[in-house]
C-alpha cells in the first residue's frame, strides 16, 4: 500500500493520498488550504489517478481544496451528512473568529459530485476498502476510515481530529462537545489492536498501543473517567488545528 502524506496551507493540515501501489489508482484524504498543488505533485510522483476525495469533516482547513480538487479530476467527495453545509459555509463551521482573514483567498462551494458518508459502511474505491465509523466530538459528522490490514503494513486508522499523538481534536467549536469526543474515543478508538498506525500523528505517526499507554485522554476513556457530558473545550479545547 502506497500512503504519501504533507501538511498543507496555513494550518499545517495533513492530506493524505492512498492507493494499493504506485502507477495505480488513489484515494485523496482531507485537501485542504492550499493542498491542490501538493496533490498535483504526489499524484505525479507516484502516477496515480484519483477516482475520489474522502472528507474526515467539514472545516475549511480540511475542505478549502475540494472543489478545485474534484474539479481537476472529475472526481466526488464523500463527507458525512452532518457536516456536508460547511464546505459551502465555513464560518458556521468554525465562526468568524478563527482563520476569517483567509476566507477571501479560499474557493469555497461543493464539489459537482457529493456522496454522503454513513456510519458502519464500507466505501469500496480505488481497490481499496475503507471503514466508516462516524465520530462526533470534534464536529457533529466527524468520520473515521479505516484500512484493513495488507501485507507488511498494519491496519490504519485516518482519525481526521479525533486521536493524535498524546492529545485530541479541540471541542470548543460550533458542533464540539467533548462528552460526545469521549464516546467516539471509546467506541473507535479504543477496541482497535495496538499495532493499528494512526494517521495524523503531527510530527510524527502513532498507534493505538502507544496512545493507549501515553494519551491521558485515551487513558481516560480506558479507565472510565471522563464523566459527565457535553461541554465547549476542557482540557482537549486548547488544540491549534481546527
């Protein structure tokens, strides 16, 4: 399996581009701000044709490309039904505060071809099969993906901003709540095997056997801890990606 990952635009957001091998066809994670010519140069690197755009949620940092993305290729974006508004309206998504000073520069809209992500699918693109589990808490149609498996390469789970290493995604944006990231946490997260890589890891890759040791938050969930619920930031509200 062939993963080729860079962080793009001003918020430093992680794209992924995945396919079963070079010269083959791929899958595009999350292009956000400023990502189209980063996708351009790994789609030529590795010749690869993308047949799809996959959308972990609706934040302007992880949707600011879709449209020229999808256009470029004639391709869809798949994104849960609950956050599918913010790419045509980012500042519900986010509010005016935070990162409106770049909202001139940015293309925003739908893409021609939108498909609606469902929890506990499968979407089947590219020869490869992703997992869907939705996973509220950082927004209300955050999502998941999951690759089994192949080969050498051990499961991989594309956490968007749900799990990185040692922290979680910020809850104090329109839709977080930070009982609702405990959940998702417990119920995604937490029954995956240790060896399972999560991607993004910010400067470097994770896996659930070390963020179960390490991550307090994970830890948290594990020994049951958390309580209560609800809630626009605690201790997982000072993360600098939306």
């Amino acid at each position: 399996m062939l993963i080729a990952g860079f962080p793009a635009g001003a918020w430093g957001t992680n794209c992924y581009v995945i396919a079963p091998a070079a010269g083959e066809e791929c899958v595009i994670v999350d292009p956000g701000h400023q990502a189209a010519q980063g996708v351009e140069d790994v789609l030529a690197k590795h010749r690869l044709k993308p047949v799809a755009v996959l959308l972990t949620h609706g934040h302007i940092d992880h949707v600011a490309s879709v449209v020229p993305v999808c256009g470029a290729h004639d391709v869809p974006a798949w994104i849960h039904p609950e956050d599918r508004y913010m790419m045509s309206d980012p500042e519900k998504g986010i509010g005016r505060s935070i990162g409106m000073p770049l909202m001139g520069e940015l293309t925003v809209g739908e893409p021609d071809d939108v498909h609606e992500l469902a929890d506990g699918t499968q979407v089947d693109l590219a020869g490869l099969s992703f997992g869907v589990d939705h996973a509220p808490g950082h927004t209300k149609g955050s999502v998941t993906f999951r690759l089994p498996q192949a080969g050498d390469v051990p499961q991989v789970l594309l956490s968007g901003d749900l799990l990185f290493a040692g922290s979680i995604g910020r809850t104090d944006l329109p839709g977080g709540d930070l009982g609702d990231m405990y959940a998702s946490l417990a119920r995604v997260c937490l029954p995956l095997d240790d060896s399972t890589v999560v991607l993004p890891g910010h400067n470097e890759h994770t896996t659930i056997g070390r963020e179960r040791a390490a991550n307090p938050y994970l830890r948290q969930v594990a020994q049951g801890l958390t309580g209560g619920t609800g809630g626009t930031g605690g201790p997982a509200g000072d993360r600098r990606r939306l």
